[in-house]
C-alpha cells in the first residue's frame, strides 16, 4: 500500500496528509469544500515547517510535495491503496459517504474511519464491500499523538485488520487492535472515566477545575506520558501490579462505589461551573493560539520522548 | 520555617528529604531502624547526583550537607518547624505515632502525614493539637512529580492549610488544597477511575495491559503531562469546554453506564491476567532497575518541561 486517499479536509484529515505525506506515502487529500482545501494546504505547510523546527522532520519540502489536493472525490480515490474519511461525526453522513467509498474505491482498497466515536457497524452493515470496512481512530493531532485504535465491525475481514496495523506500524504510529467494538474504544474510555470522576469533585466543590488540571501534569499525568496506567502500578508496588492491586484494591473499590452515583454529563450548571474556572484561566478568543501552543508543546515533548527513548531506552 | 523533621526513612522520607534539602532548608530524618537510614543516607546521596547530571540541580553537595540524620526522634523533633510523617499505611501506626509528635514537636510546628490513603480525621481526633495536623500527599518521588495534595482534618486551623502550602510552594512543589476529606484525595481518585475502566476492557478481552499503556503514553497521557485533562477538552472542540462536554457528553454519560456495572477489584482470576500480561514484558527481577530507570525518565522530563516553559510558555 503505498497510495492514500484523504477525505475530509478539516484538521484530522491535514493531520493524517502529514503522517503519511512525511513517511514517503502519495496523499490525495479531497474535500467537498473548495475553501476548506485551500485552508488544509496552508495548515500543512505550517505544521511541517514546525516539524521541522523542532527537528522531527527532515525534509518538510519532499513531503508538502506528496500531499495533492483532488478537485473530486474520485480523483482522490482513483488507485487508492487505502482510504481514511475524516468527515463530521453524524452517522447518516458516514453512511452515505461509505457506500460512495465502496462504489467508487478500487476492489481491495481499505477503508477506514477516523471517527472517534461511531462504531464501523453502524454505518458500513449493508455494503457489499463491508468486509474491507473498519474504524482507525487517531488522537488529535496524531503528526504527534501516534496512537491509533484499530476497531473492526463484526464482519471486517481479519486481513483488513493486519494490513491496516502494519500500514501504521509503517507510518511511524502506534497502533492498538480492539478485539470487539465497544462504546469510545478504548482511550476515550479512560479518559470519559477520569473525567467523570474529576467533574463529580468539581461539583461538590472539594476543588476547582485548574486543581485537577494540576493534579495530572504536575502529578500522575508525567508517569503516564510515557509507562502508561499498568508499567505505573507495576512500579508502585515491591511485588508488581499483583501486589499493587492486593494492596490498594479496597481502596479503588470504595472509590468506585461512590462513583458509582449517576452523574448528569448534561447538567448546565456543572458545564457553566467548569466553563467558567477554565475562561477564568484562559479567555476565549485565546482557544485557537493555545492550540497551536498546545501543538508545539506536543512536538517539542516528542523530540524530547525520541531523545529519552535512546539515552535511556524506552 | 526553615528547619524540617522528616518521620520514616523508606522510599518517600528520602524522596522528602531531597526536596527539602535542595531547596536549602536543614532537614533531620529519623527513622526506628538504623539501617533503614543507612540504605537512606546512600540512596539520597545516589538520587541527587542523578538530579545533578540532569541539570536539575546547581550544588549536590550542599543539598546532601543539609540532610541530617537523627537517632531518635527527639533530636529530629527537636526545633522543627514542619514536620512530615511518612511511615507504612497503617492507620494504628499513624495514630501512636501522631500522640508522639503532638507531644513531643514544638508547639506550633505543623504536623503533616504522606499518607495516599488515610484521611487525618481517622489518626487526630483525639490529639490536643490536632488543629495543627493534615495530610501533604505527595506523588512517589516527589523530587521529580511535585504534586502535592494537601487535605486538612475538620479540625485543621485554615492558617496550618495555609502555611503548608506555602511551603510547598516555597520548595519548589505543585502543591492544590481540597476543600474537605475524600477517600483516595484527587489524584488516585482519578487513577483508580482510569484504572477501573482499563481493567473492565482486561477482564473482557477487548484489549490486553500492554494496549491499554500504549493507549496512555503514546495517546492522552501525552496532552496531560503538560495540560491535564480539563484543559485538554477545553482545547478539543472549537468553544472550548463546554461546546466539549455538550458535543461528547452522551457519549461518555453512555460509557459510565456500561462502566457501573461494579468490578470486583480483589477477583483473582483478572489479578492473575493482568499479573501474566505484565510479567510478559518485564520480569519480576527487573522491577528494581525499571524503578531506577522510571526516575530517570522523570527527571529527564522535569529538564524537558523546565525547559518547554521556557521557550513555549506553561
């Protein structure tokens, strides 16, 4: 698999044009939108010359060169290796543009969803190429975030599970295979959970939003940048995780049972409570500049991670 | 203050003495077994050169020369002004303990205990002084993760609140006040949350402990070590938390329905899984050295992090 369709030009489907353009692949990136297209090829430009500011690219001009912008969406599918739509999350939408994909999309090409929260069973069940269907989940922006959950539907082909793993593997991404489909897969899992139970402190006031944000990067959250929730219990225990979960298990548990009290994500006075600890923080006309901070930040951590992994091994 | 008595000479009495030390405070250690102090004295002395060849600290040496050690805790006691209490999770421990120093600490010293699980009310209520008592939780080592989690007892003076944590910050730690006691403080709150939903998909199958850490360090725990998690959402929908939490909000309302149903966080079976997964990558005699290797790791990011702040802003 060598050539790529993009569909969908917002800001994961730049995002991808950057992960595979960098890794030598042909993008063909297209969107319904003329002036969204003009916007992604300024927006990649901009990323990979940050790229290579922060020494994670070699040469941000061969790549910017492999990204090609299809004026229709059979420009950008003709001879596709692999297929990765990008589009809003309505799934009436993914399922008409899934049967344009099927249609048009060369027999053995792959398609794939970068839904983040619509399971592939949903919107490919009744296609005749269901088979070559499956969700690669990214984490935004995944050019620094290489994660990328692989969930088939029930009958996605075993094979179409292998190559899309290996093609990410090839990319330069971390990819993880979900056995079955569930609800956010997996990362969005952990974090809905994390969440839920930081909203539930904020609620009863035992601390305020910029605590909890503290708590995690100043606390538990650097450990995970780089071992993950079970290397870190492993190590918290003389005996590993076993001791770990023997020793502190009780304890999780009668969190988890007060935990267990429903809460209302929709309630509007917890949203405008925490809305309004976070523009205390930072103004809304601020969101976009500190996104692309948050960008950087993630580059410069990367570049940090590459540098770590070799002096101290990873 | 400015002279620490430092209770417990395991794992986190060192990590404390360290901090105090460098941040040029004179520190006695007392711990009941001399050769728990000697294995201390090594250790600290071993960790601060590890700081020092990060960059992460300016003179070793005089940070080892303020650390002193006590042969008993009345000559630790003796004219502190703060004392930190760090000795094994058992709250009849804490609760003879705590009578000693109550009687023996000067009268207006702070008496703070590292515990991660036990709320103060449960050691102080009967002390005379127990408006001076509370818990600083701090994240293991805390030389390199400088969240601190200060929780008072419903007798703790708000003046004790407030002079901890300007000592903490004084040191140089990240340190958030709660509001009130609550089971596991805010972090391990949060960790056992994520913890509980990442054993759910264990037990079942959906993925294996090596994804689920995969997920983490190469996916969100990445964000979080420099934003947290509320941030990180704030940034992930174009007006900020609350188009967030009104955009994905049935989505995670729809996964922490799934994730009530309770786990038995004592079942041996899932233990053993999870135990099989991890020893799998890291053998149980390599705890030790991936112990040593994780600090380093810490230490390298805390260089990082000094350094991002600089050249990106936090």
């Amino acid at each position: 698999m060598d050539r790529i369709a993009l569909v969908g030009g917002g800001l994961i489907g730049q995002a991808w044009a950057i992960v595979f353009g960098r890794a030598g692949y042909e993008v063909r990136l297209f969107d319904a939108d003329p002036a969204v297209l003009e916007q992604a090829r300024r927006n990649i430009a901009a990323r990979l010359d940050d790229l290579a500011s922060l020494g994670l690219l070699e040469d941000g001009a061969d790549a910017l060169d492999r990204v090609r912008y299809a004026a229709t969406l059979g420009e950008a599918l003709a001879s596709a290796d692999y297929v990765q739509e990008s589009t809003p999350e309505r799934v009436e939408v993914k399922r008409a543009l899934f049967e344009e994909l099927d249609r048009f999309a060369a027999p053995d090409a792959i398609l794939a969803s970068s839904t983040s929260g619509i399971p592939a069973s949903s919107f490919t069940e009744g296609l005749a190429g269901r088979q070559r269907c499956l969700v690669a989940h990214p984490i935004n922006p995944p050019f620094v975030t290489p994660l990328v959950e692989i969930c088939p539907a029930p009958w996605t082909d075993s094979a179409v599970v292998d190559r899309t793993h290996a093609l990410m593997l090839a990319v330069g991404q971390a990819p993880i295979r979900l056995r079955r489909e569930i609800q956010g897969f997996v990362a969005n899992r952990m974090q809905g959970a994390l969440i839920g139970a930081a909203l539930r402190m904020v609620k009863d006031g035992v601390v305020d939003a910029e605590d909890i944000d503290v708590a995690i990067r100043h606390g538990i959250g650097l450990r995970w940048s780089f071992m993950g929730p079970f290397e870190t219990i492993d190590l918290n225990a003389p005996g590993g995780i076993a001791d770990y979960l023997r020793r502190y298990g009780q304890l999780y548990q009668a969190i988890e049972h007060e935990l267990a009290t429903p809460l209302d994500w929709s309630d509007e006075a917890l949203i405008a409570k925490v809305e309004g600890q976070r523009r205390a923080r930072l103004r809304a006309p601020r969101l976009g500049e500190r996104s692309v901070w948050r960008d950087r930040r993630l580059m410069a951590l990367a570049a940090h991670k590459r540098r770590a992994a070799d002096d101290f091994g990873e």
